[in-house]
C-alpha cells in the first residue's frame, strides 16, 4: 500500500484524531517522519478509554501501527504507554516482538503525559520548536483510538461512526462504553447507571478535568469526546472554571506574588518553550504593554491547566487568562512569533514532573479514582444529533435532506474543500431535522 492509498482510506472513512483537537489523521500519514509514536498516556486524569482499548486489542492496534510504520518507510514504531499501566504494557508484550520496527517506551506517571511536545521528548529526546509541528522534527503522533480506527476502516471497511467514553465521578456505575456518534451526553450517563445527586447538583464536565469544558447533557458525543465527568455544582474544579474572568483579573492585580511557581512546573517551559505565566501575569496585573514578549509568547502554551489547577499557591488562574487573552489576540488578527528556536531543556525538568496522584488529590478527585470497565460493544440509541464539525478543519458538507432515510456507515456530510473528513450516519434511521450545524437521526 502506498501513501497516497491509505491517506485517502483514512480520509474517506472520516478518522480525526481521537485524544484531542480532531486533528484529521489522513495528513499525518507522511514520508517525512522516520518515526511514529503511538500515544497511550492517558493525558487527563481519571480517563481509562485507551489503556483499556489498547489492552483488548493489543494485536489488532499493534499491527496496524507497524503497517502505518511500513507504509511511510519510518525507521522505529513507538508504544509510549505509562509504566503503571501494568495489564496494558503486558498485553502488548504479548505481541510486540512479532514486529522488528515496533518498540515499547515506558513513561513515567505524571501529568501532562499525553501533550505531543512532552510525549515526543520522552520517546526520542526530540524537542519541538515553540510553535512547530511534530512532523518538522520527523515525527508524526498517533492516539490508540485513531489507530483501532485505521484497523477498522482497513479489515472491516467501517467508517468512524462511533466512539469509546468514559463516565466517571458522581455516577452509579462508572464504566467505559462505546456509542454512536451524536448520542445525548445525559444518554450515555444512563448507562452507568444514572447520576447519584439530583440534575440541579450536578455539572457535567467533558473531556476531563484539566482541560475538559462545562457540557450540557443534551451536548452529542463527537469523534473527540472522550470521557463525561459528574461533578457536584459546588466542586473547586466547577467553581473555578465558572469564574469570571474579571474577577480572575482583579485577583491577581492583588495577589500574584511573582513566586514564579507556575513558570516553574510549566511542562513547554521546561522543555525550552518561551512561555512564562508568572511574567504575563505581571504585564497583564500592571497594564504593561510595553513587555510584548510575555504576551505573544502566549501562544505557545498548551493550555494544561497546571499553572491555576496546581502549581499557584494562591489560587490564582494564569491559564484562564490566557487564554482570554489569547483569543483577543486571534480576533485583533495577530498571530504566534515564526522561528523561534528552543532554549536548552531546563536540567531539572525531571524533578518538576507533576505526578497523577498528587495531581488528583489537589483537585479532589482521589475518590473517583475506580474501575470503569470496558463495554466495546456498540450501544443502541433512539436518535442521534451528528455534528457537520468535529475535526480541525472546515465543516462537512451536508449531503442528506430531511426525510431521507439513511443506513450506518452511510455519508450524511461530505468531506469539505481543503482540510477536512466526511461525517457519516452512526445509526439506521430517519433525517428528521437538518441545520447549518448538524443532521439529526431517529432510529428505524
């Protein structure tokens, strides 16, 4: 198979990257990387999608991605999955010998893990400019789920049409399911069992605790919806992403002390990235415009959330505005500084590393540290909202009308011009409602 072959399978077949942004995969599968990693870090707390994905199908993923390796001519095939994820790295030990270029690289357990740029250091001692794509250091950066994708649109010619989703926190069973794309949030909490508080107790946090957002549970699951956390309304981690940015602002004008904490547990600082949070904090607290290093070097934070989740002792939310800020900048049309080149990585990079339990305790979170198994059967809905956008990209376009009666599988919105991946039907059904924004499905 040629590059061009699978680049149009994954294309064709809608697979986006299913850890983070939606990045769609077809533009990964490039000669210019003599290495690829397979991402098994798990980067949010409490989420267990991928080690558990990884574990059951350790053959079926394994040798997809040494065939991803073959086809791009990359010289290695990196596993990097953490060391503490002990029945996953012994699934995979099962298997990896079979393929010469595949190898596993233990990761430690701390957080962020999972961001490409610390992910690819700790694979390859590679550094990825300030601003730069893995690709440009050789480099191309797969997630387990994306991989499982690629092996089900190559054995079994299905596209992606739904996704797997942990449901932890204040749930009475707390498990892992697959469900079809565009099943209601509140849809797939029933199937652990329920909320425990009542619905006015409760907030629906998605995507995870660090980075994740406050969801509705009418919200559709996306390519890139990888787990629901239940949290009560007054939890720290709520409180906090509610606030108001200017009441952030105000604290900190009065009570950012400089410590320079943030900057010194910062993952992309330590790795030579030019963005320090204590400096911006004090531009921003003191109206100083004239120090435009500390707000256009924003743009190279990953927004993890270290910073305001748990590196400031005083509680402050450098994260949370700058990301304010950042999206100011984009609006006033100014974009990240070009060639910047790394500083050396910080010697005790190794002594700053956040570890998960540590990072879990701050939050308060220890106590939904439990098992959530693996159901990788399909579960069945009565109606699905597809969304046209779930990737980086422009939109799908709509190709269905309403009345149009539609098989799974099926292409519902097709592929835009320039970057972008189809959306297809996740059930048999009926369109019974079409906007600018998505297509909606009954069930037969």
């Amino acid at each position: 198979m040629t590059v061009e072959e699978l680049s149009q399978i994954v294309r064709e077949n809608g697979i986006v990257g299913a850890g983070g942004a939606g990045f769609p995969t077809y533009v990964k599968i490039d000669k210019r990387a003599n290495t690829i990693l397979l991402n098994c870090a798990e980067c949010e707390p409490l989420l267990r999608l991928h080690r558990q994905l990884l574990k059951e199908c350790a053959r079926e993923i394994v040798s997809t991605f040494a065939m991803i390796a073959d086809v791009v001519e990359a010289e290695e095939a990196i596993i990097g999955v953490k060391e503490k994820y002990r029945s996953t790295v012994e699934a995979l030990r099962q298997c990896v010998h079979e393929y010469p270029k595949v190898r596993i690289q233990l990761l430690p357990g701390a957080y962020p893990m999972g961001d490409e740029v610390v992910l690819i250091y700790e694979a390859t001692g590679r550094v990825i400019s300030p601003g730069g794509l893995p690709i440009e250091a050789g480099v191309a950066v797969f997630n387990v789920e994306t991989v499982y994708n690629i092996y089900r649109a190559l054995e079994k010619s299905r596209p992606v049409v739904d996704k797997v989703v942990t449901v932890v926190g204040e749930v009475r069973h707390p498990v892992t399911v697959r469900v079809p794309l565009g099943t209601s949030m509140k849809e797939v909490v029933d199937m652990a069992g329920g909320e425990k508080l009542s619905s006015e107790e409760l907030v629906y946090l998605v995507g995870g605790p660090m980075m994740g957002h406050i969801g509705d549970p009418g919200e559709p699951v996306t390519k890139t919806t990888n787990a629901i956390l239940l949290l009560p309304k007054d939890h720290p981690i709520i409180l906090r992403k509610l606030a108001p940015a200017s009441v952030g602002m105000k604290r900190a004008a009065s009570s950012c002390c400089q410590c320079e904490t943030c900057t010194d547990l910062c993952p992309r600082y330590n790795l030579g990235h030019p963005i320090e949070p204590h400096r911006f904090m004090r531009a921003m607290s003191n109206h100083d415009y004239g120090d435009l290093d500390a707000f256009l070097n924003l743009f190279f934070c990953s927004g993890c959330g270290l910073c305001e989740m748990f590196s400031c002792p005083q509680g402050l939310s450098p994260r949370s505005l700058i990301n304010d800020c950042k999206d100011g900048l984009r609006k006033a049309g100014i974009k990240a500084p070009k060639g910047v080149k790394p500083a050396p990585v910080g010697e005790a990079r190794d002594y700053r590393r956040v570890p998960e339990n540590r990072l879990e305790a701050r939050l308060g979170l220890t106590k939904y540290e439990t098992d959530a198994p693996l159901d990788n059967r399909v579960r069945a809905v009565k109606r699905v909202r597809e969304l046209f956008s779930q990737h980086i990209g422009a939109p799908a376009v709509c190709a269905v009308r309403k009345g149009d009666r539609v098989t799974r599988g099926q292409v519902v919105a097709a592929a835009p011009q320039g970057l972008g991946v189809p959306v297809h039907a996740s059930i048999c059904g009926i369109v019974t409602e079409v906007t600018d924004r998505y297509v909606e499905i009954a069930a037969d």
